[in-house]
C-alpha cells in the first residue's frame, strides 16, 4: 500500500483518469474508470479506492468538464435563476455584442440566445465616467426596491455589471451591499472583482458566465469534498485552471469561468513537461480520449496562451467560431478541439455518404463491443474489427469483436462495402477530422510541422498518432509513458498559478514607474493571498499590456524594470505580430498584470517506470492494412527496455492505451523509456 500520495484526477466525458505519486519511493499509480455522468463525484471515489486509503492522501489535483457541460445544455445540468444589473441604458450591451458574424454568408444565421433573458436583466441609476468620475451617484432607494423585488422573485445569482466599474468600483460594492442587507441568502458577483477592464460587453459575458456557474460548480466541489472526508481525506484539494496553474478550491468556486478548460490544460502542461524532459523545442500535443481530440502547440517547454475565448459556442473543424458563443475574457491555453474520439459515432446520412460524429456514445452505453447495451458503430468498434485492438485489453479489460461487427454490419451495407473496408473508411474518417485541429494549432499559428515532433497521448491517442504525424510530416512521433492517464499525470506536472490584473488606461507618459510599481506590489500582495501555499518555491511575472491609442487589442509585453526598456519591447513585439511599428504613436497601457507561480516537486517519469519483462511479442495478431490482412507482432509496453528497437508494422499494448505502428516505419524506446517512431 502506498504512503503519502499526490493525486492528480481528471474527470472526463467518458472515462475518469487517475495519476498517483509516491514522493517516498518515487513510484506512479495509475487507474482509469468509467465515468457516471450523473454523478462524477462518485467516479472520483471509485478511482481512488482501489489505489490508496484517502487517509494517505496529503493533496488530491482535480480537472473536470462540468462547467463546459453546463454551458454546452448538457441534460441533467440546469442553469440557476441569474439576474443582470447594469446601468441604465445598457440593459441590452448583453444581446446586442459584438458586430462580428461567424457565419457571414448564412442568410438564416442566428445569435446565441443571451445567458440571461431581457426579462431578467435590470437596470439602475448611476453613472460612473471612463475616468472613475462619478456622474450621477448611485440611487440607493431605488436599489433597494430592486434588491427587495430579486428576493421576492427568488433568483439565486445576481451578477452586476455597471458602465466604467473598472475605473471605479464604488458603486458596485454600494449594490452588492444592498442586496445581501436586503436578501442574504443571494449570491452576488461584481464585474470590478472578475474583470476590471474595458470594453463593457465581454466583461458583462465574463461576469454573467461566473455567475452562472458558480451555484454549479460550488454544490458539486463541496459534494465531492465532503465526499471524499467521509472517506477519510483530510489534506489539500486543488482544482487545475484553464491557463495550465493550479489553485484552491476556494478560487475555482470564485471564479469558476477561469477553471473551464481544466482537462485539457492538464494534457498541454504535461507535454510541455515533456518536451523540456526530451529536449525538443518545438513539439505538438495530441490528445484522444473518449469524446474528443485536442491539439496542443508547445514551443520551448511553454504551451501557447490565449486570453480570446467563447465558451458554448460552434466549432467548426477544431476552431471555437467566433461570434457563436459567450466570450470568457481570460488565460487559456490555446487548444483545437474536435469531435473524434474513441466513442464516436460512424454513420451514414441521406446520399448513402460515410460520416463520423459529432455524437458519441460516451461512458454509458458506450462503444458496441464493450457489452455495455451499446448499439451504434464507434472508432473504438472500428480499431478491434481491424485487429488493432484485441479482444482482451492489457488492463485485462474485455470487448467483444463479434458485436462490433454486428454493428458495422449496418453501415457497411448502406455504403456498399464490407464490414473491414467500412471500419477502415472509419478511421481514415477519424484521422482527416483529426488532422485539421494539428494544422490548425500548427500552419495556422505560422509554425512548419516538418520541424516539430508529435506527442500523442489519451487512451485513443496512439491508435492514431503515427498515420496522424506521418500526415504531418513531422520529425517523429512519441508516446510518453502512462499515455493514457496522461492529462492526470499533468495535474501532478502542474504548478501553482495566480493571475491578478487591474485596468490602468494611460499613456506612457502620464504614469510613473513608482505608479506602476505601487500597482505591481498590490497585485502580487492578491496573488500571494490567493495561492497562501506553504513550502513552495515561488517566481513572479509582471506584464504590462500595451498598444496604440484607439487599437482594439492590446500585446503582452514582459516588464522590463523600466518604462523605456518596455515600450523598447513592444516597438520590437508589435513589428513582429504586425509588420511595422512608430514611435511617433504614443503608447498606451490598458492593463497591468501579474502572475505568480508556485513551483512544485514533479515526479521522475523515468525513476517511475518499471520494465516487467522481456521485450518478446505476446502474440502476433492479424491486422487489416491497406486492404490486407497482415501478421503483426503484438507487444506488451511494460516489457519494453531503453534501446528496444524494431521495424513496423506492429502494434504496442499498455494498460491504458495501445500504440499502433503501420508499416514502413522504424519503432525504438529511448532513455525516458518512451516509444519514438520515426515516419
């Protein structure tokens, strides 16, 4: 039985990922279950019991996609009664948006419905100037019949949003105070608190989205704790956020917008931690799971951030559609994402054409050959009818051939082909979908993938990985050890993040160092309240967000301890993102921002490895390539020493994922005991 343990869990659509560390022996742990969609805090526990007592757990490392299954209309997740307030005269900044259409040609397009309904948007007497002037002060007995009349009407959440509120909160704090005096049982949440920024619409989207989510994500962490101390936990409980940094469950409850890619961040910092671990510089992530495919861009050991992102809203073939959902305003990592995973669905539509999802069967009832009532045609039936998968699983998991093809059997004859030439339009299917959110995080975002290597993970990842990369041109493709559990294993990879930042809207020349330096002090003071980890080794980022007066959008530009070794660096970062720069321009900075970090312990995957056996194939299998059926050496991956080396085709079964190797390829384990293919 392990001692102390650090536990990283990711709950994902279909299966639940565990990670376990063992700071003692250096020793990993893995485990993966079947999620229960109605009740994810019970796949928790149901990963952790076979593993661990929960009274050796010091810290337990959470990601999960519930609050994008909120957003998304997921059954069984229902929003609360949220009310808006905003100044009068701006109730409708919420509908009316932005300008941008992300269907500019579609004559019957629609925008998505607002969050909250016009019939419960109100707004209030007040008005506060660009500036933090106050011109008309806060009408404080018309807020308090508005706050008696939200109490009567039993709304849950109240979010508000005033014109200018960046520049001066006062009247904000004035309401909420009204509010709670006249409805303490209301949850309240300041736009001052979650973005004090410009630009009034997507801090109003910012805003509302927190207040959605918070009763949601509050109820279900506090669930999952008390959960998890009924069972004897008594140590930390962290949640992994959207910019790749973990944070209290205290924080997540707060700002529960800023924890909304918590899963996919995990994966992203664990291939950044892995690139650093091999010594690549450029390298593309890519994870396949049970519902979805992400693609990840890493570039010399960090992955890319955005702070551009719509939540719920349309992807089109891996990009969120800008427009189609509700901007979040900030860090996420940047990820493509699409709807091609091991559960997803193949199908045939109305001209007698193949098609893969978006649907997919998700954990219950799953893929036909799990046995598990399953009746429709998935990637994962698909792999097993090739021969790429077997009947018995390393885990000693078991699915059924004969029911994958009874459900292939159907497609198959709508397309006229048969059931293996079927199975395998499925997967070249799967891999066009696939390929496009690589290119997506890679051509479009001006970096060559014939000089990158592919880091493929998730338990349907390396199935794929090696056609994927060979599609690509890229150097190699490698899959690390634990693949399958890997996201979790990158919450125990992450380190602790808090980012503060404060709207300042002046030109370089109208503030000074000292103000700035006053700013920087009082956020790193928030940061540090925030994180208030003991025993952690901590670095600080200041960042200054710049651009030219009336630009729309700002850079990111590293503080250079003096103004005019910073602007110096945005003249040098605005020529190369746009081309050109002057210094005739003045220069403004919109906002300062600070990130602390918290670095943690990370556990050595190569101490943690262990070899088993001897590297000779377990069987060989016959596997459909190419239109015939081919002998195949199947290997077991923890039999596998550094130095192993052999031709493809063959196929690689680890207790969380299997690695499929076509032919003309050259297959070897290098020192970190990962599988490199070279294409």
């Amino acid at each position: 039985m392990p001692s102390r343990l650090l536990i990283g869990i990711d709950v994902g659509g279909t299966f639940t990922d565990l990670t376990a560390y063992d700071p003692e022996n250096g020793r990993l742990y893995r485990n993966k279950v079947l999620t229960l969609v109605d009740s994810p805090e019970n796949s928790v526990i149901n990963a952790i019991t076979p593993i661990s007592d929960f009274k050796n757990i010091d810290v337990i490392i959470h990601a999960t996609t519930l609050c994008t299954n909120m957003l998304l209309g997921q059954t069984g997740l229902e929003k609360p009664k949220v009310a808006l307030i905003t100044t009068k005269g701006f109730r409708d900044v919420l509908e009316i948006g932005r300008q941008r259409r992300p269907e500019l040609y579609n004559l019957f397009f629609t925008k998505p419905e607002p969050l909250v309904p016009r019939s419960e948007r109100f707004e209030i007497s007040e008005r506060i100037g660009p500036n933090g002037q106050v011109i008309r002060e806060l009408d404080l007995e018309e807020a308090r019949r508005l706050a008696r009349r939200l109490c009567r009407e039993r709304y849950e959440v109240v979010a508000v949003s005033l014109l200018h509120s960046y520049a001066n909160p006062s009247h904000e704090e004035m309401l909420k105070e009204i509010i709670k005096e006249e409805c303490p049982g209301i949850t309240v949440v300041l736009s001052s608190k979650i973005d004090p920024r410009r630009k009034e619409y997507e801090r109003t989207s910012t805003t509302v989205v927190n207040a959605i989510l918070k009763p949601m994500l509050a109820r279900y962490l506090s669930e999952l704790r008390r959960q998890l101390q009924i069972h004897g936990f008594e140590g930390k409980f962290l949640i992994m956020q959207s910019n790749g940094g973990v944070a209290k469950m205290e924080t997540a409850i707060e700002k529960p917008a800023f924890f909304i890619e918590s899963g996919p961040a995990a994966g992203a910092i664990a291939v950044a931690h892995y690139s650093r671990l091999i010594g690549e510089e450029k390298v593309l992530g890519f994870d396949m799971g049970g519902t979805t495919a992400k693609a990840s861009t890493i570039i010399n050991g960090e992955p890319e951030v955005t702070t551009e992102y719509e939540v719920g809203g349309k992807v089109h073939s891996g990009r969120i559609v800008k427009g189609s959902g509700y901007p979040v305003r900030t860090s996420f990592i940047d990820l493509a994402e699409v709807s091609a995973g091991g559960g997803t669905i193949a199908w045939v539509d109305d001209v007698g054409t193949l098609r893969i999802g978006p649907f997919s069967a998700g954990a219950i009832p799953g893929p036909a050959c799990y046995n598990k009532g399953g009746d429709k045609p998935t990637v994962t039936d698909a792999h097993l009818i090739l021969g790429r998968l077997g009947e018995k699983l390393a885990n000693n998991m078991l699915i059924y051939k004969s029911l994958a093809e009874k459900v292939y059997k159907r497609i198959a004859e709508k397309v006229g082909l048969n059931v293996e030439e079927t199975a395998y339009g499925v997967i070249k299917l799967a891999n066009t979908v696939m390929g496009k959110a690589l290119r997506i995080v890679s051509v479009e975002r001006g970096h060559d993938p014939r000089e990158m290597s592919l880091i493929a993970f998730g338990g349907a990842g390396p199935l794929h990985a090696v056609e994927l990369g060979r599609e690509l041109g890229v150097k190699r493709v490698i899959i690390p050890v634990f693949p399958g559990t890997f996201s979790a294993l990158g919450l125990l990879l992450s380190n602790y993040k808090s980012e503060k930042w404060e709207g300042v809207y002046k030109l370089v020349t109208g503030i000074s160092e000292g103000e700035l330096e006053e700013i920087f002090s009082k956020l790193e003071r928030e940061a540090f309240r925030e994180i208030d980890i003991e025993n952690v080794d901590y670095r600080v980022l200041r960042v200054l967000e710049m651009r030219y007066p009336r630009q729309a959008y700002e850079l990111q530009v590293p503080w250079d301890r003096t103004l005019e070794g910073t602007v110096s660096s945005f003249y040098k970062l605005h020529e190369k993102r746009y081309g050109f720069y002057t210094v005739e321009e003045p220069v403004e900075i919109s906002t300062v921002r600070v990130i602390v970090i918290g670095e943690v312990e990370k556990p050595d995957l190569k101490k943690a490895y262990r070899i088993r056996g001897s590297p000779v194939p377990r069987e060989y299998r016959k596997v459909y390539i190419e239109g015939e059926w081919v002998g195949t050496p199947v290997y077991v991956r923890d039999n596998l020493p550094v130095g192993f080396n052999t031709d493809g085709p063959v196929v690689v079964e680890d207790y969380d994922s299997t690695i499929y190797v076509p032919p003309d390829t050259e297959v070897l384990v290098d020192e970190n005991y990962s599988v490199v293919v070279m294409v």
